[in-house]
C-alpha cells in the first residue's frame, strides 16, 4: 500500500524543491489579512488593530490566518533626514509607532506584515526602498516585522530583462536575510521578466499578474495581456477570471517555500456573487496561492465568514505535500446559436491523503459534466479501485444553508477509479471533490481512518 501511494505522489519534481528558498518559512502558502483591498490608503494603527482583533473574534486565527500586512501609506512624508536614512511610520495616524503596533499584534499571537517598493516611491508615492534596501530591512528587524511584501512601482526602468528585475529584488531577499530575523519575502513585481522563473530562490511568494479587481470576469484594457507570459503590461483592473487564467501555466513553479501569488482575495468586498466568491476561494486554495484575506473583517456577513473559513478548502491549500492542482482539461461551452458563452477546466491534484478534483463552469449556464478519478488525475490509476469522494462545497445539513463548519458532504456509496461521476455546476461555480483512496473491502468512517493510517505510514 505504501507503495501504491508513492506511485500516487510522483507528480512532484525533486530538482525544483531543491531550488526554492529552503530557510524553514512559507512551507505551506502565507494566510493572513491585508489592508488595501478595502481600505487603500486609509489606514492607521486602530484600523489595523481593530481587524486583527476582529479576525480572532471570527476564529480565523484557528483556522490559519496570522500575517496582519499593512499596505501602502504608513509612511510619514520623508526618511529620517539623518544618515542612515531610516524609514518612519506617519506619526499621526501610526501614532505609537511601528514597533508597538508590532508588539500588540504578537501579544494576540498574529504575525506582522509591512510593505515597500523596489523603486524610489511606492505605488502610492511614499517614500520607496531602491537604494535603502539594507536600512530599511534592519529598521523592520527592530520593529518585528515578519512579512515584506515588495512591490515594482517607481522603479526607473530597472526591468525588462531577467537579470535587471532578478537584482533589484535580489538586494532586499539578502538585505532581509542579513537582519537574522525571519520575514516572508512577498515579491510583488506583477509576474515582469518571467518571475516565476528567478524568483523561488529569492523570495517566498511572487505576484504573477497585474492587480486584481473585484470582479468575476469583467473586461477592462486596463489589464491588456492575453498571456501573463511575456506580458509586457501587467497593469491592473485584473479580474479574477483573468488572474486565474493567467496563472493556469505556471502552477507548475510552486511548491513548498515558493508560491505563485494570485493577488489578495476580494471575497466579501461585493463585487461577486456567492458562488463566484466560492470559485475565487477554491482556485486560489488549490492552486496554493497565499490566502490574504482582503476584506473589512469587523463588517463582515455571515456568508463572507462562511466561504473564508471552510476547513476543507483550506486544508487543502494547507497540504503538506504543496503541490498545486493543474488544469487537464478545458472544454468550450457554445449557446444554441453555436457561440462560445465560456468553458468548463477540470484541474487536478495530489493531496498527502489522496488527490483533489476542481471543476470550473465560467458559461453563464449550469453544466453537467462526468469524470473518473482516472480519467482527470491519471497518477490515481492503480492506487485504490475504490474512494470515498467528499464535496468540499456541499452542506452538511441542507436546512442550515450556508454557515461556519456546515461544509463537506460525502457522496454516496464507495466509487470506483474508472467510474464516471455525474457533476452539476454551477454558471461561475466551482466544485470541488476529494478523493480518498480505500484499501480493498473498507468502506466509510473505516475507510478514512485507513487513508490516514497510510499516510502516517501505519499500515
Ligand atoms: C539566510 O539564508 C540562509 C541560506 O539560504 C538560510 O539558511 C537562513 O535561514 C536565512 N536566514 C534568514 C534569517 O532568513
């Protein structure tokens, strides 16, 4: 059996493990909360608090969330006039400082996050890193600071090429590395001069793509490329179709200690419906995205903190194994009049206890669609000849509705590999389906309790 689980996980390729910037942070994808989705440049040390204290209220740190990221705008309007120049916080609105904000965050057991641009000013024209990286790096040290996110504004035409990109980055991963403290390296150069190419020895997460939008699939010239390969505009206004149709070919560049960032998520922001919502939460979960909450967590509805905290879904971003789904399979949707209205992706992947099935319906109609394990995930092939499958997204208890911990339904009877499984999606739905392999002549509760014993090599 132990075997047959080893044939199950080969997806994984030793020589790109290797390369990923192996110091212990950022196995598993970053989760946390970042202010600029909602608040932009708003922002000051009670806001800040104010959500991290929300976001233990709504049990989120439990379920994983721990980096408080402060965005754009703490800055005070200039650098210490004073060699060596040290960053300062804005002393109004960050009125106790960077450092106590910092210590009052640990206390409640959260993480901080600050941000900064490889360039002479941040997006927001506040002060910028480019020249300061080792300063600015040392003065997060002593505030206790634990995450960097590192954007590309202002940065006087260093890029274009590989190399130039790689080094203007490069000088803050060491710049970090040098303090001796731990920070996340959260590279946001928007997917320029192919990141995912130089980026997993430096840095722990890289942006892949313009900024996203809260929007399904909405158009907007503001986010040009069709391709994020080669894209010479990343822009912003992306939405999250977009986003994830951009990051289809280069899922497969993540892998523990080195993640594909989709951008923060926008679920609860009102942009999208639930079940596009749903969709949004799932890909950036199985595609092994950092999860960064984007959304006022002291206003959110009950819907919000349901899809957010769906223990499945982020299990499976949480997987040991790290290993991001793919897409297999993209098949065209056309209306009556023979035009194409959208597709339907099957992406699939390995978990440490089985394998997970997403099914994407981006058509403005429901789909029925059948697949087998075999079919959509052929590592499967010969390792079970029969699972349990769990619907991540179907309720426990159909009369609650949508609510905290009523997610997972297991689908009836014992499934074989090649078995074909009627699904119905959704229009803008995902579904998303876990497969447990069974050992011969076991069935439910037993059967789960036997995959798991497998995995801690027990049986
Ligand atoms: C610095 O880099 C080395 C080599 O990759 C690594 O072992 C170490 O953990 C890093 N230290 C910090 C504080 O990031």
């Amino acid at each position: 059996m132990r075997l047959q689980l080893a044939v199950f996980f080969v997806t994984s390729s030793l020589s790109k493990l290797i390369s990923a910037k192996d110091d212990g942070l950022a196995r598993t994808p970053p989760m946390g909360w970042n202010s600029w989705n909602s608040f932009g440049c708003n922002i000051n040390a009670d806001m800040i608090l104010g959500n991290a204290e929300s976001l233990i209220d709504a049990g989120l740190d439990k379920l994983g969330y721990e980096y408080i990221v402060i965005d754009d705008c703490w800055h005070a309007p200039s650098r210490d006039p004073n060699p060596p120049y040290a960053p300062r916080a804005d002393e109004n609105r960050f009125r106790i400082g960077i450092k106590a904000l910092a210590d009052e965050i640990h206390e409640m057991g959260l993480k901080l996050g600050i941000y900064s641009s490889a360039g002479t000013m941040t997006c927001a024209k506040q002060f910028g890193s480019l020249g300061y990286e080792e300063i600015d790096a040392q003065t997060y040290k002593e505030w206790g600071v634990d995450y960097v996110k590192y954007d590309n504004c202002y940065n006087e035409g260093q890029a274009g090429y590989d190399l130039v990109s790689y080094n203007r980055y490069a000088k803050m991963s060491h710049a970090l590395n040098a303090t001796g403290r731990p920070m996340v390296y959260a590279m946001c150069n928007w997917g320029e001069d192919g990141t995912w190419n130089w980026a997993p020895t430096i840095a722990h997460t890289w942006r892949m793509s313009g900024d996203i939008m809260d929007s399904y699939d909405e158009y907007d010239d503001r986010c040009p490329c069709e391709s994020a390969i080669n894209c010479k505009l990343p822009g912003f206004h992306c939405s999250m179709m977009r986003i994830l149709e951009y990051a289809a070919p280069l899922v497969q560049k993540a892998g523990p200690g080195q993640w594909n960032d989709l951008d923060m998520l926008e679920v609860g922001n009102g942009g999208m419906t639930t079940i596009e919502y749903q969709t949004h939460f799932s890909m950036w979960a199985l595609i092994k995205s950092p999860l960064i909450l984007g959304n006022r967590l002291w206003t959110m509805d009950a819907v919000t903190l349901a899809i957010i905290s769906n223990k499945l879904i982020i299990a499976m971003n949480q997987d040991a194994l790290g290993m991001p789904v793919n897409r297999v399979k993209k098949t065209l949707v056309k209306n009556r009049q023979g035009e194409v209205e959208g597709n339907v992706q099957i992406w699939s992947g390995p978990l440490v206890d089985g394998a997970v099935v997403g099914i994407v319906n981006t058509s403005p109609v429901a789909q029925t669609i059948s697949y087998s394990i075999a079919q959509v995930y052929p590592a499967a092939r010969g390792v079970s000849k029969k699972y349990k499958v769990l619907d991540a997204w179907g309720l426990k208890d159909s009369s609650l509705g949508i609510a905290v911990d009523n997610w997972g339904k297991w689908l009836d009877g014992d499934i074989s590999e090649s078995g074909l499984m009627a699904v119905d999606i959704p229009a803008h739905g995902t579904v998303v389906h876990k497969w447990l392999p069974l050992a011969p002549g076991l069935s439910g509760t037993a059967a789960t309790e036997n995959s798991q014993k497998v995995m801690k090599g027990e049986l």
